[in-house]
C-alpha cells in the first residue's frame, strides 16, 4: 500500500492511495489519529488493530494538498552519514575529515529534529542570516514497524514498516562550525518527506534508486545497493542498547552529487528547485526561498 496525509475541504486525512496513483481513499480515523497522520496506523499495526476501512469515495490527488506522510515525528530522526563510497570521497577532505578514517568501520549516526519536517512540495527556508552554504542530500527513509532493541541484522527487515522519501537539507557551514552536526540539520522545514509512505510489502528497499535533480540538472543517482551500511546494518546499529519504537525513522544516507562535494561548490540560492526521485516510491519537489 502506499498511505498519505494529506489536506482535505480544510481537514487532515490519511488516506490509502489507488493502484494508479490518481486517486486516494481516505480511512476512517478519529481526529486524534488523523492529526498524527501515517504514524497512527503504524501504531495500529504495531499493536495488533485492524486496518481501518477506506471511504468508497475516490478523491482526486489534484484535489488535495499532499502533507509530509508522518507530519510531527515523535522524535528526532536517526539519520545516517556517509554511507555511499562515492559520497565519502566526496567529501573526505571537508565534512568528514576528522571522522574515522575507514568509512567500513562504524556508520556516522546523527538526529534532525522532528520540528524540521515539512510537506513534499512545500517552500523549504533558507536562513541566510546564519548560512551561506546550503546543501541538498537525496535520500531514502525507513519507517520502523515494531519495537526492538539490539535487533540482529538477520531480523531487521521484519521491524521495517515502509519507506518514504526525504531531502536531508543541510547548512554545511553550520555543520562544520559546530562539528557535531545536529544543529546544521534541523532549521526549519530543513526535512521535506513524502510524497506518502510505500510499505515494505510492496517496495523493495534494498535496491532503491535515488535521484536528485536540481533546477532540472541531475547531480544524484544512486542505488541503495551500494550502501557501505545496509539497511539491516543501520537498524542493528540503531538498535544497540536503544529501543526502537513503532514510528522511529532512519534516514539512509545519501549518494554522491551533493553541492559541497562539487568543483567549485554549489549552494542553493533563493529561486532554486531541488526533484528527488526514488524510483516506483515517488517524488518530491521543493522551491527553495529566502
């Protein structure tokens, strides 16, 4: 299934999306479940309830404004550095200068905070009175299913609940500056997620293509496949002595073709469009504004 938030006659809905993506059935939830959007059936899920029933009424995607699929993490998103090897040459001699030398050794493991999650097609801010380098990264999140801790790599899939998209938007001047990395990647709307939530069932994630495209020039393409760390590593790792909860989010890292890792550098202006495309999960476009 692929399970979206979306906006409504002026309400919030979750909604479970047609086979041919026009159209989108909305479920019957209370207010309370509506407002957390998919995390409120990841819930139900994880704690043995029925999946709600679609409306017989099929609502046009023109019709609705898209919303981030889980709008308000309940807390901040595992995210995962360096994890493609293109990448990590990329940027050996400035981000990750001062980390481990192997990049095979341990996954650099750091959190956006759940306030910087904004919609699939929203304005993403740049705060130019605190950064002039604004980057972009193109990659793939994981949507936890069940709870767990010290999770094996061999039962790792079986805790994943689905996959969305997300824009890891990063102030590298700020990131660099503070050399732990949380505060560069959590300004506001600095997470664009969506367009909806694929489930695992239905989506292969292991070999998940990420694109990016930026004013319509492809800078990203890359294949999860070539992870240094894959999924099940990143869940095991996470999972160390941590309890993972329904709802918990891991950002997997992105490829190659980020801004700073350009010749010379390429930051985002006021104007700029960033398109990433994870093939058969969908896309998101965000207007980057001052």
């Amino acid at each position: 299934m692929k399970l979206a938030t979306f906006m409504y006659q002026g309400s919030q809905h979750v909604g479970r999306l047609s086979d041919d993506g026009l159209t989108v059935h909305s479920l019957d939830l209370s207010p309370q479940e509506n407002a957390r959007g998919v995390l409120a059936l990841v819930d139900r899920k994880a704690n043995g309830k029925a999946f709600p029933v679609a409306s017989t009424q099929a609502i046009s995607l023109k019709d609705v404004k898209l919303l981030a699929p889980i709008p308000r993490p309940m807390r901040n998103i595992f995210c995962v550095g360096r994890n493609y090897h293109a990448h990590a040459k990329e940027l050996s001699t400035t981000v990750f200068k001062d980390n481990n030398a192997d990049p095979n050794a341990w996954p650099i493991v750091f959190t956006k905070v759940p306030e910087c999650v904004t919609g699939p097609y929203d304005d993403v801010l740049l705060p130019l009175n605190v950064s002039q380098q604004i980057d972009y990264e193109a990659e793939l999140l994981v949507v936890i299913g069940k709870q767990g801790k010290n999770i094996s790599k061999a039962d790792a899939m079986s805790y994943v609940y689905g996959y969305t998209v997300v824009n890891d938007v990063t102030a590298r001047d700020v990131q660099m500056r503070h050399q732990q990395w949380d505060l560069g990647k959590s300004f506001d709307t600095f997470c664009p997620m969506g367009p909806w939530v694929a489930t695992a069932d239905i989506f292969d994630g292991l070999n998940a293509q990420v694109t990016c495209w930026v004013n319509g020039e492809l800078r990203q393409d890359g294949n999860a496949s070539h992870m240094i760390f894959d999924i099940p590593s990143l869940i095991e790792t996470c999972s160390r002595g941590i309890t993972l909860y329904p709802g918990d989010l891991i950002a997997t890292g992105t490829p190659a073709g980020v801004g700073m890792g350009l010749n010379p550098p390429q930051y985002l202006k006021p104007g700029d469009k960033v398109r990433i495309d994870i093939a058969h999960l969908g896309v998101i476009e965000n207007t980057f504004v001052a």
